[in-house]
C-alpha cells in the first residue's frame, strides 16, 4: 500500500447536536470515552498506522482541537491539518477528494473503538482493482461483540452487515461513487425517487431479500460511472459500532472500560 492520507469527518449539525448536550460538551468529537475525547482515540489509531503519513480533520471549529493533549505534533508524529467542512458528509469528502487526491482513508470522529489492527485487517483485504471498498460487520460478529445493540443492517441474501464508518478511496474515479451518495443524500427523504435512481428491480429485490452484496455493489458501480465498488467483512464486530445515540456512547463506555 501507498503512503495514505487519512480523512476524519468531525462536522456536527449546523443546529447543534443533541448528543454532545448529553454528554455536557460543545461538539460531539469532544466526548471523551476512557478519559480521551473521541478525535483524539481515533487519530491516535491512524496516526499509528505506518501507510497514514498525513491526517486531516474535517470540523468547522478547529480551534476547539487546538490544545487537546493528543493531537499536538509531539505527541502524533505525524502532520496533522484541518479542514473546513461541507454541507454534509458526502459533500466533504468531495471536497476532500479534490484537494486531497487519493489514496484517501476515510472514518469519522465518532469511531471511538477504532483500532490500528483494524485498520491494518481492512487496508490488507482492500481489493487492488477496488476504487472504493468499504468496511462492513456482519451481523453474527457484532451481536457477539454487542448483544444488545441496536445497528442499521443492511440485509442482503448473503447475510446481514453494519457499517463501519471506513472507506479507501483508492482512484479519482472515486468522484463518481462520492456524487451519487450525494445524490441520494439529497433523496433520503424521498423513497420513491431514491428508488427511481437506483432502479425498481434493484429496489424490488433488495426489499424481497434476494440481493447479494456483490451485487449490490455491482450496481452501484454502474450507477457511478462504472466505479468498482467492494466491501471489506471485519472479524470484529465492535469495528461497526459509533457514536450516534446516548445509547451508543453509554456501550462505547462500558466496552472501554472492560
């Protein structure tokens, strides 16, 4: 693998985010799980990771990373940058893309459980011929890892997985798959028209339960210019579980603190 630039996606709602007022503090990446905040567990497992040679933090207020402990040069040995972010997730890793080329790896602040041997299982699974791959769990390791956790699954006929918040965008064709999650970004909240994009036999299938995952992918690839879409199945399935609900960062803490 090529030497990586590494991309964390630290934007909050422009509204405020109900999440860090649980957790009593002014943005969410500044929740801290084990006495770290969040930023600062997930820059620590990628700076750590010998391909990353440089790390950028997508947020809109870098100067609320500015003194944290372990973000400063010393202590990462590795530059570390910020960036302005986008109107949403998808739109700042299109900007990312632009200014940052690839190969590009790809988390959000949030990941608090991240680890640099997830990191190297993922990076050493990535397909060669893959523009995007993406990190899944299914759902018999998460479960084994999290019994009472509440995922989004994706269910396909192979099985069920959960996001993991990990990407490498290998090539510029990358844009492509970045403009159509921007585009059904923009439809999350119009089934009919998401749908329509993506193909009613697409749809039809995936709602009946006979879509594979290699499928899947292959029409969203399709979909993308012609991208080549792949996913990578962590072993462990704590590798799927953020930050998203009170919930979520109450299990983030217990698991911690095992």
């Amino acid at each position: 693998m090529t030497a990586l630039t590494a991309l964390v996606l630290a934007g909050t709602r422009s509204g405020g985010d109900l999440l860090a007022a649980y957790a009593g503090v002014s943005h969410k990446a500044l929740i801290e799980v084990g006495g770290h905040t969040m930023i600062e567990r997930v820059v620590a497992a990628l700076a750590a990771l010998p391909e990353v040679t440089r790390i950028v933090v997508a947020i809109e207020q870098p100067e609320l990373l500015r003194d944290l402990p372990g973000l400063q040069p010393a202590v990462l040995g590795k530059p570390l940058s910020t960036m302005n972010t986008a109107d949403g997730p998808s739109a700042t890793v299109a900007s990312a893309l632009t200014s940052l080329g690839v190969p590009l790896l790809v988390t959000t602040a949030d990941h608090a459980l991240l680890q640099t041997a997830w990191l190297t299982e993922f990076l050493a699974a990535c397909p060669a011929d893959a523009d995007v791959t993406a990190a899944l769990a299914g759902r018999a390791a998460v479960e084994a890892a999290a019994p009472h956790t509440r995922r989004t699954w994706l269910r396909f006929a192979d099985g069920d997985f959960s996001g993991c918040n990990l990407f490498l965008m290998s090539r510029p064709t990358a844009s492509g798959v970045i403009e159509l999650w921007r585009e059904l970004e923009r439809h999350r909240k119009a089934p009919l028209r998401m749908m329509q994009r993506l193909g009613w036999t697409f749809a039809l299938r995936y709602r009946l339960g006979s879509l594979t995952s290699a499928a899947a992918m292959a029409r969203l690839g399709a979909l993308a210019g012609g991208a080549r879409l792949a996913i990578v199945a962590m072993r462990d399935g704590r590798a799927a579980i953020d930050v998203d609900k009170p919930a979520d960062l109450d299990l983030v803490r217990q698991l911690v603190a095992r």
